[in-house]
C-alpha cells in the first residue's frame, strides 16, 4: 500500500483529464489493483476525512505516510514572492509544496507546469511560476537543483502538454511495487524509458522525411511536416509515437506538427510573432536540425535524399 | 450564540483553480453567499505582442477540460478577424471535436463530481442510499468505475482529428490541419457505438436512445419513468428519484436569467465567416432567456461588459472586452465590501449577470426565437415550467440530457463529411478584430482577439466559469452562484452537502473553499472544501 497525495498549482487540470484517459491500468484499476492509496486528489472524489488541512498537517508531521507527492500545474510565487495570487487551504499553495516535498518519499512531478513552468511560466511569466526543479531549461526551480526526497532521487518530472496517462501511470505503478530504484533518468530528470527516444520515433510520415517531401500546407495527404510547418518531431524527445495517444493516434499522424512539448523550452520562441507552425530557417535551412545533425550533414543529406526521392511520395498517401 | 464546529465535505474537481465561497447561514439556510476565484495565471497578458496565431496554442491549455472548446473559438475568432474562407470539411472536423469533449464529459462529470455526492452520509436515511453507494461510490462502485472509464472513449475520436485529447491545436485559420481517411470515419462510428451499447443504453437509459427522443414533455418524462422498472432503476431513472428523495429540486434556483452563445456552425452556412452572421449560421441557437418574462431573445456578442468594481484588476467602468486591458492588482486580499476575486462579474449590458451552462441552452432551444432550421427542444423549458424553476436537479438534469443531440450531432459530421474534397484552405494573415464563440459542456464561452501590426495587441477570453462564479456587479447584483446559493437549506451545519450541490450544478469544476459564517454575528464557523 503506497500513500499518494495530488496537488494542482498554476494548473488547468490538463494533466489530470489526461490521466483519466488511461486503461490498464486506469485509475480505478491503480486503486483496486495496485494498491494505490489516495489520499487526496483535486478530481478524483475521495472522501476527505475530517478534514484537509489537518490531513495535509498530518502528512507534513509524519503521523500519516506520504509515499507519493504528485505535483501539476506551476509553483506560483507572485506576487513579490509571496504566492499570494494561489491560495490554497488557506495559504500559499506554495508553502504547502515546500513542506509536502520534504517528507515525500518520491515527489513527481505531472506536465510541463509542474516540471519546467509550461505556457504559465511564458513571457512575460505574470504569475512568477516556476517548475519544481526546473524553470525552462534553468535548473533549480521552486525546490533549488539539490533537492533529493527521502528515497534519494531528485524530483522525477514526466513533462509533456499534458503528460500522457501511460507515462504517468507505468511510473505511479513502478514506485507502487518498488521499483523507484530502476527509474533511469535523464539530465532534465525524465525517466529515460520514455524519453530517449524522438516524437519522430514511429512517426508516420518518416518516410516523408527521408526522402524530404513536405507537406507545404495543412490537410495535406502526404509529406513531413518538419520543413515547412514548424514540427519539432525530430529534435523532441517524447514516446509519441511508440505510445500512441488516446490509443489511437499521435499529433504528427493526424497532422499537426509537433510543438515539442517534453521540452524545457515549450512553448518555443515564447510565441514571438512569425514564430508558430513556421520552420525557422536562415538562408533555407531550419535554425533547429534534427538533434546531433549540423548543418553541412544536412544539406548534404536533403540533397541527397531530394535525388533520390521516388515518384510516389510525391503522390497522396494517407488516402480515402 | 454562534456555534463553532468544523465542518467538512469530501473535495471534488477543479479546473481553473481554486473556488472560495463564503455563505452566511442564518437558521439552517443560506442568506447571503460570496464566491472568491483564488489562482491567476494572466493568459491575457501572455498572449500581448505574441504571434496571431499563439491563441491556438496557448488557450486550449487555459483548461485541460475545455481545451477543444477554447481551441474552437480561438479559431474562429482568427477566421474572422483574417477573413478567412472555411470548407465545409473543415467545420464538420471541428464540430465533432467539440461533440467529442462535450459527450466524454457527461459520464466523467457524472460519476466522477456529481454524483459521489449522493452517497454523503447525510443521506443515509434516504431509501436510494444503499444503491447510491453500491453504484457510485468513488472508484469503488460498479457504475462509478464504467463511467469514468469509458469517458475516456468518446475523446479517442478526438484523437484521430487532433492527435490528442487534451491540448491539441488542429483547428486552424482556414480550416484544420487534418484530413481524415475513410477508416478514421468507420473507427469512430464504432467508438460512437460502443459508446452508446456499453453506457448510454444499458446504464444511463435502460432504454434506447430512440425511445428515450421520444420524451418531448415534462409528462412523457414521468411516464417514461414509470413506463419499466429498466427505465426507473437506470442511472438516470435511479438519480432523478434520489435527487428528488433528498430534495435537489428545491433549491438552487440562481438568477432565472440565462446565456447561450449557440454553436456547431452549420457546414454550408458559414464558410465566409463574421462576427456578424454567426447567429445565423449555428446548428444550435444562441439566445438569452428570462425566466421573470419567460421570454427569448438572441445574444450578441456587443453587449458583453466586464465590471471590475469587485474583482482585482485596476480597471474602469464596465468596459466591451475589446477595450479591456487586464491590470491585475498585486494585493489580492478578500475584502467583500470591496474587491474579492480573479474573476470579473460579466454582464449583459442592460441584463446584467446572466447564468451559463446546459441548463441556459436547453431552456434557449425551448424558445420560438430561433429560425426553423436550427435546433428546438422544448423538454427542459417544460420541466422548468412544471416544477417551479430552476434546481440543482434540474440544472443537471439538463447536462445529462444533452446526451441526445450530441450523440446525434456526431453521426451526422460522420455521414456529412465529403472525405475528397478540402480540409483548409490557406488564409492571407492580416490584421483586424475577430471573436469565436461556441459552448464548451459548462457553458457559453467565447474569444475576442485584435490583431494589429502581426502581433496580437488584445486577446480576452469570457469562459462559462467566468459568467458563474463572478463576483457582485458594481451595482452589487450577486453573481449567478452567489445567488443560486441563496435559500439553500443545510441540514447539518457539520456537512453542508447542500453547498456542494449547487456550486457542482454549475459544474464550476473548482475546488472551492467553502467559509461558513454566522449571519447574525459574522463569526466563521468552519471551512470545508468542495467544488
């Protein structure tokens, strides 16, 4: 039996609905199957016991077990550092984050508000959010870059806009049944099963890109969306692909270009105008290459593949 | 003397922050009730100077349960302020979006905030209640469990047009960036069949969608009720006889003044987009109904004011959100003789506050004002006839009911869909002012932008949680909750559940820090959470 408490900072829940979405294990199955204790979740509709403060204090002194601390949304400190402007349980949401943290045998954090400030944290930043070890790709955060919980691991963050339900579920189920000490993660603290590989990994438009066959416009049938409308599926790290969302799909698949969401600086360029679902390129070629490739590889390689592209990806593909 | 005692009531759901609400209790009802917005994120002020398009990016993300409503309206706002062309496909593929987050959030809303409330203690004594609790107990109950499990079904559709459910941006100026293939229709008809086979039918119903479009009237209702025990022991029959057992139709009642912007434009009606022909063109009518005069009228979008007098901003008068610029104050301590919320008190310029949500639309679908093509349902302007106004029961009631036309709306984007013709047309991006509305299942929400040199230079968004949880005006008209709590009974002071079902009939989704005061003396007698 594993204790969990779930607060929501400079939140919209995102996270939350996404985690709703999840079968095997679903929520309920997390519960009923895994021994999930929890013991307070903004949505989930636990009774409360007497009362949530004196729960949340009894966590803080010890006489109740938190296991697990999971965060969304973003430690708000404005204004002028006082965290005034999100209250919670009378106080400072992020004085409570402070002391749940400490005694927090794992502390996870869900999204990109939580782990690196996501689109609050934007410029101008109103509400002074941070992420709990992170702000974009700055370490330190709400929590400062030494933080370690009590089982010794730092804060583990599973970013994305929202975090896919299966990210968060198989690291909530490994914890449970005692595997925290397998967690491999990376320098931004992901947990590496999910986050070595690329969003273009298992993409279905990676022959497009091979061959460098743009889709020039949206609701097109064919084509990589890197070259023209902005896609980050190459230079992201994220299981998009392999993972499919909803069980059905991915944003590349369905056409939407990647916006590089796991990454600490989503939502890139801070939306400077000119700036969304535009490749950035100088003199033709994109400003960010696909990760590891400089820019005389890439020319080379797009001349290339350019020659060597067959009549039929220029063709429709994804047809009726 | 007033009696301390904590009080305390389980806490559910949230969305856009945290909800504070302070009710004064004065024998066993509520006299007067103040709700308090407690998180500011400042969207608006992020989006200043962005890129045009930053909208569709940024403001699904305002609200992980509306993300496909608020990517709706921040595409058809920039539609309009581009002057874009969009194809019929296009607006089918943004209709069954919006279809497909509205239709999730009736089992998720359902089991997962509404009815975990039916098995409070305080109920014990109801002869519902040992059902109640088999059925809907949090994570426990049989029917608990399924529904919020398979709320997660409908969105799958939303997968194949978007990517993703939550946060995808695949509505864009000139259409969507999608372009579905034939199997991409067939899967989700057989999502929308599962769907409908697995909850609608066997668990909410106990009957066929198609009897139950029969029902056109308080009476057939009723008799639809007593008609089979399948009809009376489904979840619906089983909630309507339990909410009316502990008597959540007899209170709740609010300002009897109600919103729609009306949504789902019609695909060959609207393809030439503006501000101004967008009552003509939705599928379901906008409208605002009285229920003093039992009268309706269409809504327009210019006579939207947002009154600061009670809200932490720094602003004047009771500007159009075009002329707003969002000045947040930094010392945000609740004051209620002064200011005491994020959220403005939204206003209908000579109306005043207006409530929003399913029950407003479906008492609009009820009027005559609509043209002959768009959508009627007299069914829940009869029941608010019959049973003396609006309730908590019937507030819900109506939520749930908008299962019919949604389910019915999303068969038809899959039949309309004309899969080789175009998806998007490419806009020329110029600057300008535009405004996108639509209803999100909460209720009417909608986007103003402006556009000028490339870059946005305002962009304001009125959400139905804005329209009902906004403070008093500067003419102190309570807003829509503040109101409706008033009158409400509490039957134990410990466990004022009662509180909880208004603010969940709302469907506010926000954790809400309930201050219960003695009206006589002003001393607090507890806190407790609920949404």
């Amino acid at each position: 039996m594993a204790n969990l408490l779930w607060l929501q900072g400079g939140a919209c829940s995102g996270n939350t609905m996404s985690f709703l979405n999840a079968e095997e294990p679903s929520a309920c199955d997390l519960v009923t199957d895994f021994g999930i204790n929890v013991l307070w979740h903004p949505s989930l509709g636990m009774e409360l016991g007497d009362n949530l403060q004196q729960m949340l204090k009894d966590c803080i002194s010890g006489s109740i077990k938190l296991d697990i601390f999971v965060f969304e949304g973003t430690v708000v400190n404005a204004p002028n550092g006082t965290g005034e402007w999100n209250r919670f349980a009378g106080r400072p949401m992020k004085e409570w984050v402070r002391e749940l943290s400490n005694v927090a045998d794992i502390v996870v954090a869900i999204g990109d508000c939580a782990t690196w400030g996501g689109i609050p944290a934007t410029a101008p930043n109103p509400s002074d959010s941070e992420g709990l070890q992170f702000l974009k790709r700055d370490h330190g955060g709400f929590l400062g870059k030494d933080f370690k919980a009590k089982i010794g691991l730092p804060v583990i963050n599973i970013p994305g806009c929202p975090a896919h339900p299966d990210w968060v579920t198989q690291i909530l189920v490994a914890v449970a049944t005692g595997h925290a000490g397998d967690l491999a993660i990376d320098e931004f603290q992901r947990p590496k099963t999910f986050f070595q590989s690329f969003t273009q990994t298992g993409c279905t438009r990676n022959m497009h890109f091979a061959y460098k066959v743009s889709a020039t416009e949206f609701g097109q049938r064919r084509g990589c969306l890197f070259y023209d409308l902005g896609c980050r599926g190459p230079m992201t790290h994220s299981p998009c692909n392999r993972i499919l969302w909803n069980r059905q799909s991915s944003k590349t698949r369905a056409g939407m270009p990647c916006l590089g969401c796991t990454e600490p600086e989503f939502p890139f360029f801070d939306l400077a105008p000119g700036t969304v679902f535009k490749t950035q390129t100088v003199m033709g070629v994109p400003k960010d290459l696909p990760a590891g490739v400089d820019k005389k590889g890439y020319i080379k390689l797009t001349a290339a593949a350019k020659t060597a592209a067959p009549a039929w990806a220029e063709e429709d593909i994804f047809t009726v | 003397m007033a009696q301390v005692q904590t009080l305390d009531i389980s806490p559910v759901g949230r969305v856009e922050g945290d909800l504070d609400v302070r009710v004064d209790i004065e024998d066993g009802v509520v006299v007067n009730a103040w709700t308090s917005a407690e998180l500011f994120r400042g969207f608006e002020i992020i989006l200043r100077d962005k890129d045009p398009q930053a909208g569709l990016v940024v403001t699904p993300r305002a609200c992980g349960i509306c993300g496909a409503s608020h990517l709706t309206c921040a595409a058809w706002a920039l539609d309009t302020a581009w002057q874009a062309e969009v194809p019929r496909n296009a607006i089918i593929a943004r209709n069954l979006g919006q279809l497909a987050e509205s239709l999730q959030s009736l089992p998720r809303h359902h089991y997962g905030l509404f009815m975990i409330d039916m098995v409070n203690k305080n109920y014990k004594n109801s002869p519902y209640y040992e059902e109640a609790v088999k059925r809907w107990a949090p994570f426990t109950g049989t029917n608990y469990e399924l529904g919020v499990t398979i709320s997660g079904r409908p969105v799958e559709i939303y997968a194949m047009l978007g990517g993703q459910w939550p946060h995808s941006s695949y509505m864009v100026p000139g259409g969507v960036m999608c372009s579905p293939t034939l199997t991409d229709v067939t899967r989700s008809w057989s999502i929308l069949e599962h769907f409908r086979s697995n909850w609608i039918e066997p668990m909410w119903l106990g009957c066929s969608l198609e009897r139950y479009e029969e029902i056109q009237t308080y009476a057939d209702f009723m008799a639809w009720l007593d008609e089979k025990p399948e009809h009376a022991n489904s979840d619906l029959g089983m909630m309507w006889r339990m909410a009316c057992d502990v008597g959540l139709d007899k209170y709740g009642k609010g300002l009897d003044k109600f919103i729609s912007w009306g949504y789902l434009p019609h695909e060959d009606k609207y393809n030439k987009p503006t501000i101004e022909g967008r009552n003509a063109a939705v599928q379901m009518p906008s409208g605002v109904f009285d229920g003093a005069t039992c009268s309706h009228q269409v809504m327009d979008q210019a006579v939207v004011r947002e009154d600061t007098t009670h809200a932490w901003y720094e602003e004047s008068g009771a500007p159009h959100p075009f002329d707003r610029t969002t000045n947040p104050i930094s010392n945000n301590a609740q004051d209620f003789a002064g200011k005491y919320s994020w959220a403005t008190a939204v206003m209908h310029a000579e109306r005043g506050h207006l409530e929003a949500g399913p029950l407003a639309r479906e008492l609009v679908y009820g009027g005559n004002h609509m043209e002959d093509w768009q959508h009627r349902d007299g069914l829940v302007l009869d029941m608010y006839k019959n049973m003396g106004g609006a309730s908590v029961l019937l507030r819900h009631f109506a939520r749930m009911h908008e299962v019919k036309y949604i389910y019915r709306m999303m068969e038809r984007c899959l039949r309309e869909f004309k899969l080789s013709e175009p998806f998007y047309v490419k806009p020329k991006e110029q600057d300008g002012q535009g405004w996108g509305a639509t209803e999100a299942i909460r209720g009417a929400l909608c986007h103003w932008i402006d556009v000028k040199d490339g870059k946005i230079k305002n962009y304001q968004i009125i959400a139905p949680t804005t329209w009902n949880v906004g403070p008093r005006t500067g003419e102190e008209e309570r807003g829509p909750i503040e109101e409706a709590l008033i009158g409400t009974p509490i039957a134990d002071a410990g466990d004022p559940v009662e509180v909880g079902h208004v603010a969940r009939s709302y469907d506010s989704c926000l954790v809400c820090t309930v201050h219960a005061h003695d009206a006589k003396t002003g001393e607090e007698l507890a806190r407790f959470k609920t949404a």
